[in-house]
C-alpha cells in the first residue's frame, strides 16, 4: 500500500493542524495554507499508557452503551415517602442509628464544619440526642454508621445528610426501572445541609416531614408522576442550567403540581403554607434535578470497560468520582477550593473546599455543562455570557455524546455535552467544570457564595490507570 | 544580586515561545540571567545547575516558571512585567461587547485537541507536531487514527514508539515524516524549516534536515527545481526501524508524476537496510541519486554503481540530479561524469600539502548534517577534526575547550548539549556568535567557516546579527579569515543576495556550498602558509 500524498493545494487548499510550537503555524500561513492550531497542553498521567486507551474500539463500544442507557432513561417523579422505608440502611443498622452524607466515603474525625453540623442537627431532629454535646458523643463512640448517599442511589446537596424521618423524593427511570432519591431543598440561611442545626431548623425540618412530603406525596401520586425530563428540557430554553439556577424549573414544577396539591390538601392554609414554601425558594427543585440526573447516570453504570464518569461528588475533604466500568470503586482527590463572588461580608477565607452531591448534574450533562442555556448566572463568576458558551463548548471536549433532549439554543439547539471520558479529561488534562454553591467553613453560617470548580486532576488519573489494569486483565 | 520568580499555574506555553522570551528577558537593563520554563522536575534541576533555582516557590509540571536574576529588585521587577506583556501578547484578543449585546459573535476558543480542530477543519491532510518529546508519539498516533498525514518534528520519541508509529501509517496508508523531521515540501508548500524552491521534477528523500535545504537550495540556485521532499527523521535508516518511512517516500515518488529524479539523503544506512532502500528506488523508470555522508562510497559504487549515481557531498547529489532531470529519459547511470566536488578534492589533496604548523581551521555550525560533511571533506586532507559530533571516538571535543583548542576543528550547535533549553542556533544566533567571538581572539586559528541556513522558521535576518561582528573581526586584523557557507535561495523571506551581499560587505567569504565552502577553507589555510602569514 503507498501513501496517497496531500491534494494538490490549487484543487484544495492544503489544510494543517499544528500542535506545538507556533513558529511553524505562521511559516504555512505565510505560504497561503490554512492551518487549525491546537491549544495543546501536556496531558496528565502516562502517555503511552493513554495511546493505548484511546486506540481501545472495546472502550469506545462500551461508552456508546452506557450514554446510550444515560439518554435513553426516563426520570420521573412518583412520590415522596419517608427516608427509613426507602433506604436499607436504616433497616439494617443497629437501633436505626445510621446516617447518609454527601460525596465519597469519609470517617467522622475527617469531616468538614458544615457536615459535622448538619450531622448533629439530623441527631437532634431524630430525637437521638438533646443537645449538641450528646450528639457529639454519641458520634463519637461509633453508635452512628455513615454512608455516602450514592451507595443507596440518593444524592443530596451540601452535606447531603439524609436521616431516616426525612422524606425523600423518589424518582423512578421508566425504561430502566431504577429508583433514585433526593431530600427536600430546605431553602437558603440557615439550613441543616450548609451544617445549621438551631431550633428554626430543626423545626422546619419537622414541618417537611409531616406536612411538605405528605401533601407532595398525595399531589404527586394524584397526578400519575411527573416527568422531569420533559420539565428539565423546558427549564433549560427558561435560563435555568439545573443546578446553580433552578428558578424556571421551581416555576415549571409549581405549575404542574399546584391544582393537585389544592385538591389533594387537608386543608386550604396548610396547602397555602406549602405552595409559599415552594414559590419562595427559588432552588427547590435543585433536589428532583439531583435525583433525576441520578436515575440518568445510575441507567448508564456498570457497562463494563465503559470509561464514562457515573458519579462525580465531595465530602467536603475528598472529591470523588466514579467510573462506568470500574463499579462501585471511588478515585479520590482533595476537595478544591471554588472560584466565584461571595455575598456581602464574607470572602474566600471563609470558604469550605466543595462540598455535595449536586455535581451529579454536571455528571448527567446539566449545570455547568449546560451553562450556555444560562447566561444570567455566569454573573457569579464575573464573566461574560461569552463565558457561558465558553464553558459549554470546552466540555464537548470530554464527553463522548450530546444529548438531543436537553437542547440549547444559545448553540444552535445543539444537545448539552454529556458523557464525561476520563481518557478525554487525562488527554486534554482539562477537568470538567462545575457550578456550586460556597458553604462556609463553620456549621450553620450556610451558604456565602457561588462559583465554579474543578474535581482535582488526581481522580481522572488513578482512575485511568485502574481502567488499563481492567483492560490488561482481560 | 537579587532572584525573582513568579508561577503561573496551569498554564502551558511551547518551548520555542519561551525561550524567546527569556532570551528577550536576558536583553533587559540590570537582568544578569532569566528563564521562562515549564516547572518539570528537569527543567528545575537546570536551574539548580544555572544558579537560577528560586527556594521557596512550589511549582509542578503544568505550571509556568518565570525567573529573573537582576542587580535589583526593580530591575528583576520590570523584566517579570516585560514577561507578562509578552505572554499576554500570544494570547487571541477578547472580542469587546457594547453593553447589552448578546455575545453569540464572539471568536471561539482554539481548539484543545488534534481531534477538536480536525471536527473544525475536516479537510486537513496533515498534522504538524512539535510538542515535548513524551507527548509526541500519542498526538502523532491521534493523528494518523484522524486519517492524517504527520510531520513530526519532536525528538526524544522512544524508539519503540517510532516504529509503532510507523507501521500504523504503513497500515493506514498515511505518512509519518519523523520522529525528528525537520524539513519536507509537499506539492509546494514547505513544511519545517524549508527553503522557498520552484517546482521541478527532481524528488528528495531524507533523514537529514539541513542537508535536504543544502540539497533543494543547490537545485533551485542552478535553475531546477523540487518536485516532493520527504523528511524520514534521524533514526529511519537504522536496521530497528528499517527504512519504514524513506520507502514509503520512495514509492511515493516514484508514483509521482513530477518527479523523475529520485535524491537519497542520509548518513550511513545499516547496510541490509541500505540494499533494500536502493533496491526499491531503483526498480522504477526514475534516475537517482545516494548521498549518503561517510559512507564507503568505493563500496557502494561498486555494488550500486551500474543503477544509481552515487554521490559523495550533498553538492554533487544536487548537480548530479540537476544534470540526471536535464537528460533524456534513456540516460544510463555509468555514464555521469562524477561530481566536481568529488574532482576537487581529489586535486587538493594531490597539491595541497599543509603542515600541522599552518594555524587551524574552525566551523562553528548551526547544521549537524553540514558540520559532518565538512568534517568529512577536512578530514580526507588534513587528518583529525575535534567535534562534539566527531567522525572518530578520539577525535572528540568538549564544550569547555573552545578556549584552547587542539586542533582544526568543527562544532554543531544544533547538538543537545548546546540546545538543551535554547533555542536552535538557526532561530536564535547568540550561542554562536559568542562562540565565534571566543575562537577568533585565538591566534592559532586561521580560519573559521559558519554556516548560515534561510527559508522559512530560520531567524528572520541573519546577517543582520553576524555581519556586524565579522565587520569588527576584519577592523581587528585579517584574521582568523570568515567563510560563510550560505545555504539558500532567492525565494526564501531572507533573500540569498541580499544575505550574501551584506555577509562579503562586512569581509566575509561567502559561499553557496557547503562543501565548496569546506574545501575553500583548506585552500585559504594552504594559501596562508605559501605567503607565510603564519602567526
């Protein structure tokens, strides 16, 4: 076989990339040719070891399957029930005394202010201790099991502490027939999931448990379900990106389930307290988007060989991710630090590194993911809306597909980047970027600012290398 | 004497843009030294060898290290200022939106990766590569999986990767010119550092960069002109890689319907891979021609003689391919007269006889293909040449003895211990010239013979730079005597005449060929001697 040389530049130009030193891009333009040059930059981890990755065609099939399954699920929301008929954990541990929290497995001693807070909050709500003293030793003595919410498909942001009085929305993906979980949003201020635990909290936890997930229950079952696909879809051409702007998709939600919620109440003054409760809390639906983007990665787990991220979460300490073909296992690194404007009064001193599960939507192509549909948030990060394509169109570097469902039309009605490949993240050395919230450091203070983050590099790589050892043992 | 740093973190700038921007840090007022680097364990263990090492800063892989060292703080100040504006000034300009206007106009961001801007520009051919070593073979084999053909200029490639990489383009059907490539022309347009030649019907294969430009200068400069060149890189030739890339570039030529001369370029192949290669461009209908540098021509002439013209310096392979293309198809290859370099040498050695007393002769290179064909050519006559890229094991020269020299000598600039963390001499001349400055204070050295190389990606003005120091030597005394071997052509951004013209105007003797410009060398020493200008 011999080489067929260029085409001859007169019948089509002669085109070229150039990855490298610039000097030999100008030296073709200055002879008429285009040339294309790569921002290149040193991709991390081993080289050789990448090539062989991403030459894989099994890895590639594999990640067709697995975003495949992730757009293929259907997330609805059924019902809203209480936390210890849901979770096992709660049946199983002794006494009931167990808790779940957000991002990668952590131990008490290593938790962050605002876990160790909402921790002693969900302590007290349960009735297991009568001061913030008895909840730190009864802590302390190893009478609570922890657990991430993931391992029991939940999600839940911030601190993610879900104990088992809480109600939990329930979504349930129709083709698949997972079901995944989220907590109620309890609004801003001060809340136990920024690690809050005063008596109004604890309180208004309470009102969720016997009044909010009751009456979300009856309207939700009355209704037949909700789907949040369809919702999430019209939410994003509303400005909304699913995770730090939930505004239309609150609005969406409240419109959809309104009438039910008035013909399904006990009462028109509770049904008003809960529908107030709602409308006033513009990131109330954050939550069903968790769970929703949930019911979509959980649908593309467990491919084998897959090198899809599945799960993408922090503690507060660690951040951790999750890999399609790789299992249950968490890759780790050290939470980072995220860039953003603080509210009046505070700065990055008082800033917790990440923390929550809400990065689950970034996982499932929302977020900042999906930031070109929302121009009016990238305020928290001082940019442009320029910016807001900007990161839109870094991400469809990394992912292996778009999703034609969550479309934007700020691109064209382009589908968002979904499908994180950890060989692109390692290739491109380019981690994915994240909206959140800023917690601040102590328990109780809540949330202080928004911004964007990235999951340490450390993660893709050791995650990398777990994935050729897979593919070497085959 | 005070060391400033500063990190940029995660920021990635090519090797080349920074070093010219620590060379334009070190021309600051008050800045005694500067470096802009990729903080890899390497790079900071050079500046620990330099004496440039800032304690105290924490910086990885992925960051960008500035340092200054200056008289004062001011001074080490304003040159990290200086640093930011030219960093800042390879940045694409941010497009400007009045208030209100939506920003769905605004330039995208280049592309992250090969795959990005091959989706963005889907009928380009070929990628040109030049990132670090390490990285090269991985955006190479995306490259060739992208269906592209692939120059690669990076060096440092394991070998065993170079010929993974070179059996994939052999499957795919693609071309992978290198690891270490660093000049090719493909159907017009020069790729690397590369002379501006008109299109012509003779073809170049060759594993040697400044010796394909000597070659395809010498065509243009004598009325011809280059179909194709292809560029094999360094190690093609070796009996582990086999020849992969230089057959394949044979066949492509021999496919060629411009192409009716076929020019071999290399070192000494491993000779079963020499058979093969000569083998393979003789089976078509094409004349070719071998320059293959130290080479034992006698040999090759005999057993290649009667199918191809061997040539002994890469002059004769130009003339010889320029006489080949001129005759008529039915041309036999016995027939060629041989090579007027090669008569010469031949009549030198004959009159010339120079004694060991007569002074020395110096080439300070930027080519290494260059420096060894002169070293060939002194050798033949005047026996040991000391280089850092010696011809003998016992002939070798180390850095530090520039000072007192042993001998006639050659350098190569061009080699690793001289470019580690600079730039080549055919972009940045100062390691040279310094050098130049060094050797001719010396009274034993009579002459001194440099190179200078045009064509696209060389310094933009050479003369510029060393005209005004020859012009300082010859107000001196008349020597050391200056021979500049002048590879180019009048296409090139540089223009040979007017490069030429500049070099003899400040006293240089300027020639087009290197081996005439070797061979000129060893005449003026023999000369001095007749007159006794000995020192």
């Amino acid at each position: 076989m011999s080489p067929s040389t260029p085409e001859q530049p007169s019948l089509s130009p002669f085109s070229v990339i150039n990855v490298g030193a610039e000097l030999f891009a100008e030296a073709l333009r200055s002879q008429g040719v285009t040339v294309t040059s790569v921002a290149w930059r040193p991709p991390a981890g081993d080289p050789a070891l990448l090539a062989r990755l991403l030459a894989d065609p099994v890895i590639d099939r594999a990640n067709e399957i697995a975003v495949g399954r992730m757009l293929a699920a259907e997330p609805v929301l059924v019902d809203v029930q209480p936390a210890r008929t849901l979770i096992p954990l709660f049946r199983e541990a002794e006494g009931g005394y167990a808790l779940l929290h957000a991002g990668p497995p952590i131990s008490w001693e290593r938790m962050c202010g605002p876990m160790r807070g909402a921790i002693i909050g969900a302590c007290l709500y349960e009735g297991w201790a009568g001061n913030e003293e008895e909840a730190t030793q009864l802590v302390e003595t190893g009478s609570i099991t922890f657990a991430p919410c993931h391992h029991y498909n939940a999600v839940g942001p911030m601190a993610g502490i879900v104990s088992p009085s809480m109600p939990l929305l329930i979504v349930e993906d129709r083709v698949h027939g997972n079901r995944t979980f989220a907590p109620l949003n309890e609004g801003l201020g001060k809340v136990l999931r920024y690690g809050a635990y005063a008596p109004e909290v604890i309180e208004r936890l309470r009102w969720m448990q016997e009044v909010l997930g009751p009456a979300l229950s009856r309207a939700l079952r009355h209704i037949g379900g909700l789907d949040l696909r369809s919702l999430l879809a019209q939410a994003l051409h509303m400005g909304d990106e699913g995770h730090n702007r939930n505004k239309a998709a609150t609005s969406l939600f409240l419109r959809q389930l309104a009438p039910a919620l008035v013909e399904t109440g006990t009462s028109s003054a509770e049904t008003a307290s809960v529908l107030r409760f709602i409308a006033s809390n513009d990131h109330f639906h954050l939550n069903p988007s968790m769970a929703a983007a949930k019911a979509m990665t959980l649908a593309g787990s467990n491919v084998p060989n897959s090198s899809v991220v599945v799960t993408m979460a922090r503690n507060g300490v660690d951040f951790g991710i999750r890999v399609s073909g790789l299992g249950e296992r968490w890759f780790v690194g050290p939470a980072q630090s995220i860039q953003g404007l603080y509210f009046a009064g505070f700065g990055p001193e008082d800033a917790n590194p990440d923390i929550g599960d809400s990065a689950i939507t970034e996982t499932a192509g929302l977020g900042a993911f999906a930031m070109a549909g929302a121009p009016a948030i990238v305020q928290f990060i001082g940019g442009t809306p320029a910016d807001a394509l900007r990161y839109t169109r870094e991400m469809y570097a990394l992912t292996v597909t778009t999703n034609p469902q969550f479309s934007l039309p700020s691109l064209n009605f382009q589908g968002t980047p979904t499908g994180i490949d950890i060989r692109q993240v390692c290739r491109l050395n380019l981690p994915p970027v994240i909206n959140t919230g800023i917690a601040h450091r102590l328990p109780g203070i809540g949330q202080v600012g928004a911004g964007i983050v990235h999951p340490p590099m450390a993660c893709f790589i050791s995650a990398l290398q777990a994935l050729a050892d897979s593919r070497q043992a085959t | 004497m005070v060391i400033q740093a500063q990190v940029r973190r995660r920021t990635y700038v090519d090797s080349i843009t920074l070093m010219q921007i620590a060379t334009a840090l070190k021309g600051l007022p008050g800045v005694e030294n500067a470096a802009a680097v990729m903080a890899t364990e390497a790079n900071l263990q050079l500046l620990a060898e330099t004496g440039l090492h800032p304690g105290g800063v924490t910086a990885g892989a992925e960051d960008l290290l500035l340092v200054v060292k200056a008289t004062m703080p001011e001074a080490a100040e304003q040159a990290l200022q200086a640093a930011e504006e030219l960093l800042t000034a390879r940045q694409p300009k941010k497009t400007l939106l009045h208030d209100g206007e939506f920003a769905l106009a605004a330039s995208p961001q280049p592309p992250h990766s090969l795959e990005e801007a091959v989706r963005r520009q889907p009928e380009a051919r070929l990628a040109m590569i030049s990132v670090p070593g390490p990285y090269a073979a991985l955006e190479a084999e995306l490259a060739l999986r992208a269906g592209l053909h692939v120059f690669l200029f990076s060096d440092n490639v394991p070998l065993q990767e170079e010929i993974a990489l070179k059996q994939l383009a052999q499957q795919r059907g693609l071309l992978l010119m290198g690891p270490d490539c660093g000049t090719a022309l493909l159907h017009g347009v020069g790729l690397g550092f590369v002379n501006v030649v008109p299109r012509g019907p003779i073809g170049i294969v060759g594993a040697s960069g400044t010796g394909i430009q000597q070659v395809m200068s010498l065509i243009a400069q004598q009325g011809s002109g280059v179909s194709q060149v292809i560029g094999s890189g360094g190690r093609d030739l070796s009996r582990e890689v086999g020849a992969l890339t230089t057959l394949a570039g044979i066949r492509l030529l021999l496919e060629d319907e411009d192409t009716r001369v076929i020019v071999l370029v290399s070192k000494p192949p491993a000779p079963e891979v020499a058979a093969r290669v000569i083998e393979e461009a003789a089976s078509g209908s094409k004349a070719v021609v071998t320059c293959f540098l130290g080479a034992d021509h006698e040999a090759l002439e005999q057993r290649y003689g009667s199918r191809v013209v061997v040539a002994r310096t890469l002059t004769d392979a130009a003339t010889l391919a320029v006489q080949l293309a001129a005759t008529p198809a039915s041309y036999h290859a016995a027939t060629t007269p041989a090579g007027a370099i090669a008569a010469r040498l031949e009549r030198l050695r004959q009159t010339c006889a120079v004694s060991s007393a007569s002074g020395h002769l110096v080439g300070l290179f930027a080519g290494g293909t260059l420096c060894d064909e002169a070293m060939q050519l002194w050798s033949a006559l005047l026996g040991p040449i000391y280089s850092n890229i010696p011809l003998e094991p016992a002939w070798r020269l180390h850095e530090s003895s520039l000072t007192a020299l042993p001998g006639h000598c050659a350098i190569d600039f061009g080699a690793d211990e001289y470019t580690r963390g600079r730039p080549h001499p055919m972009i940045d001349p100062s390691q040279r010239l310094q050098a130049l400055e060094t050797v001719a204070d010396q009274p034993r050295v009579a002459v001194v013979l440099l190179d200078l190389v045009l064509g696209y990606c060389a310094h933009p003005d050479p003369a510029a730079i060393y005209a005004p120091v020859i012009a300082e030597l010859r107000r001196r005394g008349p020597r050391p005597a200056i021979v500049v071997s002048l590879c180019g052509t009048e296409g090139d951004p540089q223009r040979l005449s007017v490069q030429a013209a500049r070099l003899q105007e400040a006293g240089a003797t300027v020639l087009m060929s290197n081996a005439e410009a070797a061979l000129h060398c060893v005449q003026l020493l023999y000369e001095q001697e007749e007159s006794g200008s000995v020192a």
